[in-house]
C-alpha cells in the first residue's frame, strides 16, 4: 500500500484528512505539523507523495521543496493554499511533479491529487522532476527576497533573483536578465536551493512578470476556450475512480483511459496485463490525427463513438458531444467476446459524470 504524508500547521485539521485518507484503505498516511518533523520522516521513510500546505510554521515551504529537489527528487508533491492555484496557459502543465490544491478541498479531491502523483510514478513520469514553471508561483506567493541557485543535469546551472515576490534578475553562463530567465524556465530535473539576496542583484533588471514567465496566471486562462467547459484532474480522477468497479465487472473487461489531447494518459486501469495503454494511446493519436478530413467524415468531433475491431478485442472511443478543455477521450478495451455495447453505454455515462462533477 502507497505511503503518504501530509504536513499542515494545523493539528486537527491534518489529524481529520489523515482520518478521511484511512478510510478509503487505499493509503497508509503519516502527518507532520512542522517542517522540521516532515524533514525527519522524509529522511527515514519512503514516500509515495508528499503533501503539504503553502505555509508551514517552522520552514519556508520553498525549503521544503529544495529538500526534496535534492534527496527525494522522484517523489510527487502536493502543495495547498488558500491563495488560489496557478493555471498554465499549456492546459496540463500543471499536472507535473508538483502539483497545487486549492483550499477549501474534500477528501475526495485530496485523494484524486494523490492518485494523480500515484499515476505520474507509475507511468515514470515522475522522473521528469522539478520544473522550474511549478515553483515560481510559490515565489510570489511567499513574496520571496532572496538568489535560488537552479541546477539541471542537462544545463548546468542558472541562477534566479527574488525581491518581495517579483523576480528582478536571472544569470545563466553569459545570459542575464530577460534572456536568462526565459531559457532557465525551459529546464525539469531541476535541484535548487535558495540563499540571500546579493547586494550587487538588487536592481531590476527583469521586465517580464512573474507569472507571465511561469507562462501561467490565478485565473484560469479562457482566451482559446471561450464557452468550453473547463476540467481539472480532480473531477476527472474522481469521476474516474468512482466508476473503476462497474467497469471491471464488465463481461470481458480488459482495460480503461482517459487521454488528452495530446495522447497522454491522464487515468488509466487495466484488468489484462497485455495491454499496452501507452501504446494504444500513441496509435489512436496517429489514427485520428491521420486524416482531418476522414475526422470531419465521421463527425467525431461532434460526439460520435467509434469501435474497432481487433483479432481478440472490441476498442471503444467516445468523445464528449461538448466543448470542454482540456480535450479528452474515453478508451475502453473488451475482449472479443466481452460485452462491449454494455462497455459503451458506460464510457458515455463516465463521460458526462466527467463533466458534471
């Protein structure tokens, strides 16, 4: 079973999530309520995900996260704030190593962010580390005054420069200023740590906002959307993991994904290990992006569901008759003698229950 730690100031609160969490019996849960006792267990314990509010009452939570940079730098956290969450203009940018809830939360969301960091270890790609787009944010937040020191297998390293939150100078190599930061926000596996300000860095030599650097904002971004219903992956997992049992109690059920637009798998379940999802994601991605006008023929972007026949399988696609963003399809696979018209008239109820959670 999965270990999770949760860190909040607040004892009864982060006695009442731990309690919600062992309820569902899908999570061993250890609290903290001091970075310094987070710090002590993340030392001892292997943890699955680590969660932990934007202001704990002993450690910047910036030190927080530069720790797990440099000694648990494949495992997913969590961060909570009542400050709003940032929204990435890229729709799924934010559903990375480090992932950000906003408060007030349920424990049902609580455990879909955490299925979220499971599903991102699973998939391997948690090794994709630290970007520094998800941590900028934070630096506002906190309104941080101070030099983070960003260091990246693949780049070297870069240096950041803090006052009161707006980010005033960047050095990289013989970069500086604008140019510098943008290349240094390009960079994931990223270790940092943070230290003083530097007397000689106090002039603002930056014109970019922050967030506009993070390529995000606090409000979600609705310019290439507009009328589009917009979905986060809490409903999604939610919806999601509601309905798994049904699912599985399909006649000839062999597997189950939401995938984004992209081909990437945002939720996933498999009864048949022989199923490759990664695999038939990237193909129906090449299948649908093949031909625009044989897309447009069938009408599925209007909500039509296609099936496709295999040797031993029944593919089913459905796409939601909505406008929603991200875009997403279902996938569900039914051995060839399996019921897959029941499979179907399932994936389109998940799909609205998606959209309506």
């Amino acid at each position: 079973m999965d270990s999770i730690l949760i860190l909040d100031k607040d004892e009864e609160y982060v006695h009442s999530l731990q309690s919600g969490l062992n309820k569902m019996r899908q999570f061993e849960v250890q609290v903290a309520v001091s970075g310094q006792d987070a710090i002590q267990l993340l030392e001892t314990n292997n943890f699955s995900v680590f969660v932990s509010e934007v202001f704990p009452k002993d450690l910047d939570v910036l030190d927080l996260l530069s720790f797990m940079t440099q000694k648990r730098p494949h495992t997913p956290c969590i961060i909570t704030t009542d400050h709003g969450k940032p929204w990435y203009k890229e729709q799924m940018a934010h559903q990375s190593f480090l992932y950000h809830l906003e408060k007030p939360f349920t424990i049902n969301m609580l455990a879909s962010a955490i299925i979220v960091g499971l599903n991102l270890r699973d998939e391997g790609r948690n090794f994709r580390g630290m970007t520094v787009p998800a941590i900028l944010p934070l630096a506002e937040i906190l309104q941080k005054t101070g030099r983070m020191v960003i260091t990246s297998k693949k780049h070297g390293k870069g240096y950041l420069y803090f006052n009161e939150g707006d980010l005033i100078d960047a050095h990289f190599k013989e970069l500086s200023g604008d140019a510098a930061a943008r290349e240094i926000v390009k960079w994931d596996q990223i270790f940092f740590t943070l230290d003083e300000l530097p007397r000689c860095r106090t002039r603002a030599r930056i014109k970019t906002r922050l967030m506009d650097m993070a390529n995000a904002s606090w409000e979600q971004k609705r310019e290439k959307n507009i009328g589009a219903i917009l979905l986060t992956m809490e409903q999604l997992s939610a919806a999601f993991n509601k309905n798994l049992k049904l699912f599985n109690q399909i006649k000839g059920y062999r597997a189950l994904a939401v995938i984004g637009e992209e081909g990437e798998i945002l939720a996933s379940d498999q009864a048949d290990e022989k199923i490759n999802i990664h695999r038939l994601a990237d193909d129906l991605k090449k299948f649908f992006s093949a031909s625009d006008k044989t897309s447009d023929y069938i009408n599925f972007d209007q909500g039509t569901a296609v099936t496709l026949q295999t040797q031993d399988s029944t593919i089913i696609i459905v796409n939601p008759r909505k406008k929603i963003s991200p875009r997403i399809r279902l996938v569900g696979v039914a051995a060839s003698e399996g019921n897959w018209f029941y499979m179907k008239m399932n994936l389109e109820k998940l799909l609205d229950e998606i959209i309506k959670f």
